[in-house]
C-alpha cells in the first residue's frame, strides 16, 4: 500500500491591516504662490492627498499626486482676481459645498497660503471654517508679502490672518522679508524660493512619517491631535539632522532655531521625535530631550523614538511646539508709585497733600488715589508675591493634568532647570 504526501496547510502569519485606521491628511494650497509650494511638495511626499485652488486656469500645471480646484469662472473668466480678496471671497462662497466636500472623512488638514493676494486671502478663510465644521485638525502656514509689495498688499495679508486665528487649531506664520536670513546677494530667485520649500517639505515629511511609521515609543495621531487641540494658538515646525562625532551639538544649535520664523513662542505643548539607526545610544536621546524641555519644563511633552536604517550613522530631530506669543515685556514691580504736589489749600484753610500718579515710566503699575482715599494705604502684591502665586497656579493644573506622563529623564531634568 502506497501512502499518499498530503501537503502541509501554511501556517498562516494574523494580519493587522485594517484593525488600525489610516490617518487622511490633506494639503490645500490656495492661489498661486501656495499651488507652487504644494505641487513641490506632493513630488516628495506620497502618503497625503494634494489640492491646488485657484481661479486662475494658467496656474494649474499636470501632476498625478495635484488635483486641481478650479473655481470662479463666472467672476473672473479664468483669471485671477487681481489682489481683490472681496472678489475671490464671493467667488468661493458660490462654491461652498464642494469646499466642504473636500474635508469630509479627513483627519488633519494642512492649509498653505501666500496671504496678500485676493485668492489666497479671500478664499483661505472659507476653507479654514470648511474644516473646522468637519472637525478636522487643521494646521496652516502662511507667507507674508515682501516689503516692496507695499504697504496695501500687507494690510489685506494681516487682515486676512486675523480672520483665520478663530477657525484654526495652530498656524505657522512666514515672512518672505525673512528669506534673506538664509541667502545670500548672489543666491538665484529661483533656488532661494526652493530653499524656503524644502525645509517645509523637509518638517512636513518627517511629521507625517512618525505619524504612519510605528517607533520604539510611538508618535500617533492622537498625539499630534492632542498637540494641535485649541484655537488660535502658533506653532512652530522645524527638523534638523546631523551626522559625525559632532552631531548632538549640531542638533542641540539648530533643531530651536528656525531663521524663517519672526515670532518667540511660549511653549505650552511639545511634541519631538528622535529618529536614527540601531546605534541610537540613551545618552543621546537625553541629551537631546533635556534640551528640548528647556523651553518650558512644565509644558505638556510628548516624545517618540524611532529606528530608520537609512539615517545609519545619522540622527533626525523633528519637534512640533504649540502655545502663544511670548510677552516680552515684564513688570519691575507690584507697587504703586506715588509723589507729592504742592501744598493744596483745602476749604476749611488747613493745608493738605494731594496724591497724584508719578510719569509713566515702563513696567511700573500706577493708580490714581481719591482724596477718601488718602488715608487708606492700598495693599498690593509684590513681585515675589505674584510670582508665587502663578506658581501655585501652575502646579494645580499639573495635578489636574495626571493623565500626562512626562519620561524620568525630562523630569529629573526640570527640577535641575528650576
């Protein structure tokens, strides 16, 4: 009897595609100037979905990973709206459920504009309040005119920005007058514009790919969404890496700096990934982190650590900070400041003092005091007492805000830093 070979069932390997959803992000860029940057940066990146909008036809060139929204035709019979924000706003307002339409089903919606001109100062805010109703987190990043274009294209630029900070969750804000900190007198136009893009596609890339790759500690997009979350609130991108015996001090000099940025920002949500091959060593990682914290240890941190085969010897940096603009101002002093005046007859013939407030000198609070009052001496807080009491304060919300788990490192770090 010949026994039959019964071939082996495989051993199947359980598959998770699908368990986990799939983070959209879409990238929008409105007018011409933005078109340009987003069909840059749609050759790099491959993973999001890219929209070009505009009124003008002439701008919309052929690209598989652009699609084009063309919109207007009646107002403007495919041309641009000559910097006419009024004109490119009622435009759009006719289009506005195709506006909605494109977030639908988006989980992050990146917005760049080149603020100034009509299209991308009269549309931008209808997109913006698009994915806001969609309940997308949405980034924007915009470019303000040079100084040569004038004081007019400025003010619609700044007008339009004002019109935006409600309906967006964080913004980056460019200057192009801060292009020239990067270039010099010789620099072509053309490579210097290509300068300012690669660094965003640079940021934005390695944002987006700690987002879909899982890490050593994983950066998700609840994690971005945690850090985006609010209204209004300025953010800054940057990434940097190095390589050789001198890299963690290269990273340490750049990954806080950004020469495109015109803004000090208070840090209120930080969110840094360190990415690098198997040699990735802890002392690294500390240092790098101790640094990072420095901008405000009491900020909500978020960090991941990530291996990538191709960085070998290299190590990258991506951080994202959220919070407002720094007050560069601060008070000297809590105490009223208050001088004597020429003797004053009072009705009854008795001499009295009257108490006026001293010249306003800065930093210095003052208050001007009734003669009921002359007797009274008003209580204020000193500085010290101020100081204490934000103090307090800030340690409340840390005890409200348990659900956060700073890394040991960061917080030995804090307390060295305080």
């Amino acid at each position: 009897m010949v026994m039959k070979k019964t071939k082996r069932s495989a051993v199947r390997k359980p598959s998770f595609e699908g368990i986990y959803p799939k983070t959209r992000i879409r990238v929008v860029g409105i007018g011409g100037g933005a078109g340009s940057i987003v069909s840059e940066i749609a050759k790099s990146l491959k993973r999001c979905s890219f929209i070009v909008v505009d009124t003008d036809i002439r701008s919309f060139k052929k690209s598989k990973n652009v699609k084009p929204f063309y919109f207007g035709q009646n107002l403007t019979q495919g041309l641009g709206t000559g910097m006419n924000p009024d004109l490119a706003k009622e435009a759009i307002q006719k289009e506005k459920d195709k506006v909605t339409k494109l977030f639908k089903d988006q989980d992050i919606s990146i917005l760049i504009s080149c603020l100034g001109g009509g299209v991308g100062s009269g549309a931008t805010p209808v997109f913006s309040e698009a994915a806001q109703q969609s309940k997308n987190i949405t980034l924007g990043i915009f470019t303000l005119p040079f100084r040569f274009e004038g004081e007019k294209k400025y003010k619609i630029a700044v007008n339009s920005l004002k019109l935006l900070k409600d309906s967006l969750n964080a913004s980056i804000t460019i200057p192009n007058e801060r292009i020239f900190k990067i270039i010099n007198d010789k620099t072509p136009i053309a490579e210097a514009l290509s300068i300012v893009n690669k660094g965003l596609i640079k940021s934005l890339e390695s944002l987006i790919e700690i987002i879909y790759n899982p890490g050593l500690i994983n950066i998700d997009f609840a994690d971005i969404r945690t850090v985006l979350k609010g209204k209004g609130k300025l953010a800054f991108l940057n990434t940097f890496e190095a390589d050789g015996k001198n890299k963690i001090e290269e990273i340490i000099k750049n990954i806080l700096r950004n020469p495109l940025y015109n803004y000090n920002l208070a840090a209120e949500k930080i969110l840094f990934n360190i990415s690098g091959g198997s040699n990735l060593l802890m002392s690294e990682v500390e240092k790098i982190g101790i640094v990072i914290a420095e901008l405000n240890p009491r900020a909500k941190i978020i960090f991941g650590i990530s291996k990538n085969s191709k960085h070998k010897n290299k190590i990258q940096v991506t951080l994202l900070v959220t919070g407002d603009e720094k007050k560069l101002q601060k008070i000297k002093t809590g105490r009223a400041i208050l001088i004597k005046k020429k003797n004053v007859q009072s009705p009854k013939g008795k001499k009295k003092i009257a108490l006026v407030p001293a010249k306003k000198k800065k930093g210095i609070i003052q208050k001007t005091v009734s003669k009921k009052e002359t007797k009274k001496q008003e209580i204020r807080r000193s500085a010290l007492e101020i100081k204490k009491a934000e103090e307090l304060e800030e340690s409340k919300k840390l005890v409200e805000e348990n659900e956060w788990e700073i890394p040991a490192f960061l917080r030995r770090s804090s307390k060295k830093l305080t």
